[in-house]
C-alpha cells in the first residue's frame, strides 16, 4: 500500500506526525507531499520536509491520502494539481482522510456534496454551504472518505483508515 501525507506551511505537527508513523507501522510506504520539495514550518515552528512536489508524482500510484489540519489545508487548496490529485483519489474509490481544517481541500476538490463529514468547528459552515452533511461528530466515514474533528480524533480515524486499506488489499489480492 502507498500513501501520501500532504505538507505545507503552517501544518499541525501532531495531525501529520502521527499518521506518518501509524502507516508507517503498518509496513504502508508513505510519500509526503507538498506543492515543491523542501522544509515546511509547522503551526509550532517544527521544521518538516516533504520527499515529492506534486509535479513528481502520479496520482495512480496511491492508495490513499491524509490531509492534516491547521493552517495547511488553506495554503494547499490554492494549488490546482493538489486539487486535481484528491479529485482523482475520490473518483477512483482511494481512500482519503482529512482531519481539523482538512476538509477545507476536500470542498476545493468539489467531493463533499451529500457526505457525513466532520471537522473543526470553524468549518463548518464552509462545508455546509458546499452541501455536506456536517454532524460535528469525532470521526464520520462515508464511503472512502474518512474524516476527524481534532487530534482527538486520530486513533479512531488510523483504525478506520487502516482497515479499509487492508480490505482494499484483500480485494485487490482475490481478483
């Protein structure tokens, strides 16, 4: 299984840290990507690097991908071939996970319209206004979006993600 991890200035730390090294635990590759390679700030001044830009990889390629909160996601919405890799994963079936601010991507891909989705408070009426179901919850999955309110949310969510992986693998392994 392959999966990118999503990077960009202003990232919280605690919401891309633990998911690299929960996949990574799980034997999964993970690439982490951001709109060029280098070192990106987080929220906390921890420096993170990224090992692709956007123009180096193929959507194809992956399985899945996690967008972490904080101020990221509004940084990496402005950049239309991240948007165009999260609207490929969705209509391919890949599964994708966004937590906090997150879900402010999936909105800029256009693949929120009628999905439970939760998230920080501060979005929701963004989600709203784009025709997602917002239920404020922990964690809500619909179909192969996974989605958390806060780092809270991040266990529940890794199970969830990890599980639907492994089905995916399964599948992909009878055919």
């Amino acid at each position: 299984m392959r999966i990118a991890i999503l990077l960009e200035n202003f990232v919280d730390e605690m919401e891309f840290i633990y998911p690299l090294f929960r996949f990574k635990e799980e034997g999964f590759d993970v690439d982490i990507i951001s709109p060029i390679v280098g070192e990106f700030k987080s929220k906390n001044g921890l420096f993170l690097k990224s090992n692709y830009s956007i123009d180096a990889v193929d959507s194809k390629d992956y399985d899945c991908v996690f967008v972490p909160g904080g101020y990221a996601p509004d940084r990496l919405r402005r950049n239309q071939k991240i948007i165009n890799f999260i609207k490929f994963m969705y209509e391919n079936n890949q599964i994708i996970c966004a937590i906090c601010h997150g879900p402010s991507l999936l909105i800029s891909a256009g693949i929120v319209k009628d999905k439970q989705l939760t998230a920080h408070m501060a979005i929701k009426d963004d989600l709203a206004n784009a025709g997602a179901i917002f239920t404020g919850n922990n964690v809500e999955y619909d179909k192969n979006i996974v989605t958390g309110k806060d780092i809270d949310a991040l266990p529940q969510m890794m199970k969830i993600a990890i599980e639907l992986l492994y089905k995916k693998s399964n599948k992909e392994n009878i055919s």
